[in-house]
C-alpha cells in the first residue's frame, strides 16, 4: 500500500460557479488535515486553490506552495504557507512537484489545471515516475472529458492500460484508497528523467 504523506493537487486559481466545488475543495482540505497528509499545490491564495490551503492550514495541517518568480509578482502567492519554494519557470515548477509528491489529485480548473494533469500523467505513462493520480469529478465535471478520453481509446490513439493510469472517482475517500492501491506498470528501462 502506497504511503500518501505528501499529495500534490491541481486545481483552479478561479472559484467558478457551482458551491459543490468549493465544497469538495474544503472536504479534502479536512481530509488531508485529518490524515496528516500535507498539500503540495502552486501557492495561490485564491480561488479553489485558495479555499484548500486556507482549509487545511486553519485545521493545523501542512502545505507547500511551489510558485515561478513571475508569478510572485502578481501578487496572488499565499505568504502563509507551511514553506514556500520559488522556481524560475513554469517547467522547474511542475518538476518540483513531482519531486516532493507521493501522489497528485486533480480537481476542477482550467487550462493550467488540465496542462499540469496531462503532463504528469504522460510522465507516469512514459515510465519518469510511478506516482498514482487521481482525479475527483466533483458534480460530473469532468464526465465530457472522460468520454474524450473513452473515444481515444475507441479510435486507437489511447490503450486501455494508459486509459486505466488515471484513477476516477467522485468520492474523496473512495479516491484516496484507489490511490493507495495503485500499482504502476513495469517502467520502460530506456527511459530516463533526463529526457523530459
């Protein structure tokens, strides 16, 4: 079983307009709080992002904010984060936190959100790492990208075995045991970090 001290969460830095999002954000917030799992995400105080830190640190629990210099300027970083690491760039950034993560969840955002998912889900595919990552389709908010994804398949450009790399549920419970259950396909021995 996969030890989960340290889950990275991708999400949005905008709050959206369904409160069954913001409610998810504070229900994982209190998960992880109570299980002592601390949060490594991209150190925005606002939106969902936002809402999970706040969550988790008024329930005593720990997060990591990874944030690019650039983004430091625009004044959204949260300066009361647990630590708070400053990369160069966008690449060092997501690097980092495949670094310091056990696992990652993605919950509803926009295009950072589905870039950041999609790129550790390609690094888990190419064998760079055997991290579980979940997403929490919160009020089927993901069900349209889920059915692309089942069309990949059906159309030959996605095997099921890659297909079945990304663990879904809309539970928060059911999601984090899905997670701690994951084991990753053997890793093509040609390939190397170095190569990203």
């Amino acid at each position: 079983m996969a030890q989960l001290n340290h889950i990275c969460v991708f999400c949005g830095s905008s709050d959206g307009n369904d409160s069954q999002i913001t409610e998810a954000a504070v229900r994982l917030g209190e998960t992880f709080a109570k299980r002592e799992i601390t949060m490594v995400y991209g150190a925005a105080k606002i939106g969902v992002m936002g809402t999970l830190a706040k969550t988790i640190l008024d329930a005593r629990g720990k997060v990591i904010g990874i944030i690019p210099q650039f983004l430091k300027k625009k004044e959204v970083v949260h300066l009361g984060l647990t630590q708070l690491i400053t990369t160069e760039n966008m690449h060092e950034r997501k690097l980092k936190m495949q670094e310091v993560s056990d696992g990652f969840i993605a919950l509803p955002g926009g295009f950072g959100t589905l870039e950041e998912l999609f790129e550790i889900i390609t690094w888990l595919q190419l064998g760079l790492h055997t991290k579980p990552i979940g997403l929490l389709n919160v009020n089927g908010f993901y069900n349209d990208l889920l059915k692309l994804l089942e069309t990949m398949v059906r159309k030959g450009f996605l095997s099921m075995e890659n297909y079945e790399l990304l663990l879904v549920d809309t539970s928060i419970e059911n999601l984090l045991q899905k997670m701690e259950t994951f084991k990753a396909p053997m890793i093509p021995k040609w390939l190397k970090p170095e190569r990203t």
